[in-house]
C-alpha cells in the first residue's frame, strides 16, 4: 500500500515540478524551441519548413578561419 501512495506522489511531484518549469512558456516559444535542432543547416531548414510549415529561423553556418580552424584561445 505504500508503494502506492510513494508512486502516486511520485507522479504528482513530477507532473508539477515540469509545470513549474514551463509555466512562462508560450506556444510560440515552444514552436520556436523545437525547431532550433533544424536552424543550423540551411538545407534542412527549408525541407522541415515545407513538411511542417511553420518558419525555421535559420542561420549560416560559420565558416572555418584560415589557418587551425576554428580554434580560439
């Protein structure tokens, strides 16, 4: 019976603990967050744009300095 009621509040602990933490959280923000994996490659952004068609906020790679790459000390 323990159990039970350990796993219970187990359950509502965690189901409160993430509406903590998302609770300033919009669609929007949250649209916008789950497109970030797909911003960094210009060419899958625009295949995820057409699949979903929802705008990826894409950014040019950078591109590698001359020289040990892209290495700073």
């Amino acid at each position: 019976m323990i159990e039970i009621v350990l796993n219970g509040s187990g359950v509502v602990f965690l189901w409160l603990a993430i509406e903590y933490c998302l609770r300033h959280q919009t669609a929007d923000s949250l649209d916008d967050a789950s497109l970030l994996p797909f911003a960094d490659d210009p060419e899958v952004a625009q295949r995820v744009e057409l699949a979903t068609g929802k705008t990826v906020k894409a950014v040019a790679p950078e591109e590698a300095k001359p020289g040990w790459g892209n290495v700073e000390v």
